[in-house]
C-alpha cells in the first residue's frame, strides 16, 4: 500500500505527535509498504531516526506567518518564497516556535483550516504539485484536525480517500481568542465533510471531538497510539525486600503548568512532609522550552523552601536513551495532567519500562489504567490526593511491582508501534474497499 503522512514539525520541541506518527511510519514500512511523510512549517525535534528525512518541508513557517500578514508578499515571486524556507531559515524559526502562544495564533490558524480559500493558498498548490510527482497514494493521512483544511483539494488532486488524526487539539483551540475560537470551530465542522474517516486515540477523545464537529456516528474510530518499544527494558525500578536503596518518584512530558507538573510537586512535598515512606526522590525529565524555564525555576524555589531541592533532579530535553535511563529508575511515574488529555503517550512509556503510573480520573487516563492494569486513579487538581494515591503504593511494595509488571505485559501486547500500524492498515483497507472517495472539490 502506498501512504501519504503529513505532520506538522515543532522546531525546536520534543513533540508527542510527531514521535507518535514517525514511529507509525516506521513500522509501516517495517511491514512491507510504501510510505512517505512530509513534514509542516518546521523541523521534527525527534528522539528516533526521523523518517521524513530528504522529504521537504512545505507550508515553511516563515512563509505562512507571512502570507498571513501581507498581500504584498503573498505576491512575492517563488524564488524569494523558497528562500524563506531554506534549511537553515527554518530551523532558526524553529529555535522560536515555543515562544508562539495559541492566543497570538486566531487568524492564521482560521486560515490554515479555510485550505484553498484562505491566505496559504500558494502552499497548498506547491504541495500538492509535489504530491503528484510521487508514487499515486493509496490514502492519504492527515495528522492532525488541524489540517483539516488541506483534505478538500488533496482528494480532487490525488483521488484517494483521507483520514484525519484527533489528538487533542482541543486544548489549543479552546486557548484562541474570539471571535476566532467560535470561527475555527465553526470551520472544522464544516470542512469535516472532506475527510472519509476520523481517527482518535481514546473512546472519551473521539467521542468529546465527534460532538464538537457534529460528526454522525461511525465517522470517528478509535485507534490507540502505539511507541517503539525497543530499548524499553525493566532495569530494576522497584527495589527487592529488604533493600535500602530509596524509591523515585517520576515524572516525563513536557515541563509546564498543562501537564500538572506543579501538583507533582506539591504532592511530592507532602509525602516528603508525612515522612512515611523514607528518602523519597523526585527525577523529573522531559521537554523544556524557553517559556517553561520561569515555571521551573519557580517550582525549584518550592523546593527549596520545603528543603527539598538536593533531592530533585531536573533532566531536560534529553536523548531516547537517557530518557528511558530515567523510565527505568522509577518506582512510581505520574504526569497528573488536569485537562482532558487525550491518550497520554508518556503514560504507555513509563508502563514500557515497567514503572506504575498514578494518573488524575481526567481525560484518556481511566482507558489507559483499565486497559493497562498498570495502575491506580486519583482527583483532578487535587496534590493532596495525589500524595495519598502515590503514598499509598510506594508502602505496597508488592503491589508495586504487580502493576508495573501488568502494565509492561499490557503495553507490549496492545500498545506497540507495530500493533498501531496493523491497526491503522486494517482501517486503510476498509476505505479501499468501501470506495469512499469524493470526487473533486465541492462547490
């Protein structure tokens, strides 16, 4: 089968999307098909080999920012176009993106989802030129709902039916601004029409986003996120009887206030408080941006007042292996996110090393636990329950072990990269056969 991915890029971040949809690819092509992924606006910032590498990147970031802004150069001539989104150009804008905030992003993101009719009209056309120079796709994925906008003229184009990810986009529509928050959403729903079928990671994410854009029943499927799992091996994190070594508490995902990070701290500070389970350590790794540095250091000063600060390891933005180092030396993992999240791929990570997990009853969590038997639930928002929920476990050693253990069995059966693209594949046949496929653009 020949397959088309198209994903954003985040530049200069660690982005949860993009290394969910490098590692599909790369097991597609481990089964025998053909893929090619083609990466948006910037660079991947990935853990893995990137698996659009001699692919360019269309829709430069610098050239959508500036279409969006001036007419003039939206009549600028190709040369100076490709220009702007020379290699070095783009990975300089990248080193920017995290400063970008999603209430600075109204018009251009209303725009990108408008497709042809809006000011990145020029960039759809290059993309789909180079599209029809490749090998004919048999389906084309889209990434994310929020290039929803592109599906309309990359089916007339290519004559192959498109699927579009749902992974949690909701969050940043939901931080736009109005008018553009109600108009963005308006559009999704509207250009929903032009995809064949929507896949979504969670039951709660597909069905929280199939009443959001109005989608009649069997046009969102649930297809849980998978990860590479080599590398991932249990490396002791649970100490045996009558050991000294002192247990770790981690955490591993972004380092900001969406993920909860500061409730892990105060819990963490109260079970130091309690001083019930004894020498309790904190390692927190995973991606840290400019912007995130002022929430750090601010936690780092709790911890400081608390007394804390020696025994709290800070690791940002580090390799594959360092960072699956620090999921091996975890005896408990929580990322308590307090929004919906919609899979948690750090979740099935910490899990693959066989570390527990303590997640909020929010969001994808509840599916990921049931699913997994890898851990326990606790309040939203709430460091005090939290505290209970990980004091808890870390004073059942035994049942320590046994949810990381089911946890690992769970994510090597159901939660592979390999497993994601049997799955994704069986969805792909399914649209070849039905034959759905829209034929031109509507009027």
């Amino acid at each position: 089968m020949n397959i088309v991915q198209i994903t954003p890029g985040a530049g200069g971040m660690y982005c949860g999307l993009c290394a969910r949809d490098n590692a599909l690819v790369a097991a597609l092509r481990k089964l025998g098909h053909q893929v090619l992924m083609v990466p948006l606006y910037l660079p991947f910032t990935l853990d893995e080999e990137d698996q659009s590498r001699g692919t360019p990147i269309f829709f430069s970031g610098i050239n959508v920012y500036l279409e969006q802004k001036s007419a003039l150069f939206r009549a600028a001539p190709g040369w100076f176009h490709d220009l702007l989104a020379s290699p070095g150009l783009l990975k300089w804008a990248g080193s920017q993106a995290a400063k970008t905030r999603p209430e600075d992003l109204g018009e251009l993101t209303l725009s990108m989802l408008r497709g042809e009719e809006g000011n990145q009209t020029r960039e759809l056309d290059h993309l789909l030129d180079f599209l029809k120079t490749q090998t004919p796709p048999d389906v084309i994925c889209l990434s994310t709902v929020l290039l929803v906008g592109l599906a309309r003229q990359l089916k007339a184009g290519l004559g192959a039916p498109v699927t579009c990810g749902l992974q949690g986009e909701d969050a940043f529509l939901e931080a736009l601004p109005e008018p553009h928050r109600s108009q963005c959403w308006q559009t999704i729903a509207e250009r929903a029409a032009d995809v064949d079928v929507f896949l979504a990671p969670s039951r709660y994410f597909g069905d929280l986003m199939g009443k959001r854009m109005s989608l009649p029943a069997g046009r969102v499927q649930v297809l849980p996120n998978g990860i590479n799992l080599e590398g991932y091996e249990p490396n002791g994190n649970q100490p045996a009887a009558g050991e000294s070594r002192p247990p770790v508490l981690g955490y591993f995902a972004r380092m900001c206030k969406e993920k909860g990070l500061d409730t892990l701290v105060a819990a963490y500070i109260e079970v130091r408080r309690r001083n019930r389970v004894k020498n309790l350590k904190l390692r927190v790794g995973g991606s840290c941006g400019p912007s995130d540095e002022p929430f750090v250091k601010a936690l780092t000063g709790d911890l400081q007042k608390a007394g804390l600060a020696g025994e709290v390891e800070f690791h940002r933005n580090v390799s594959r292996a360092k960072k699956q180092e620090l999921l091996a030396s975890f005896s408990v993992f929580s990322v308590p996110a307090g929004y919906g999240e919609a899979f948690g791929l750090y979740v099935i990570e910490a899990l693959a090393a066989g570390a527990p997990v303590v997640q909020p009853r929010t969001g994808a969590f509840p599916e990921l636990v049931e699913s997994t038997g890898g851990g326990v639930l606790c309040a939203a928002d709430d460091s005090k329950a939290l505290a209970d929920a990980l004091e808890g476990l870390l004073l059942e050693p035994a049942r320590l072990a046994a949810l990381g253990a089911a946890g690992r069995r769970a994510v090597l059966e159901k939660f592979s990269a390999e497993a994601m693209a049997r799955a994704t594949l069986e969805v792909f046949g399914n649209l070849r056969s039905s034959n759905a496929v829209v034929a031109g653009p509507r009027s």
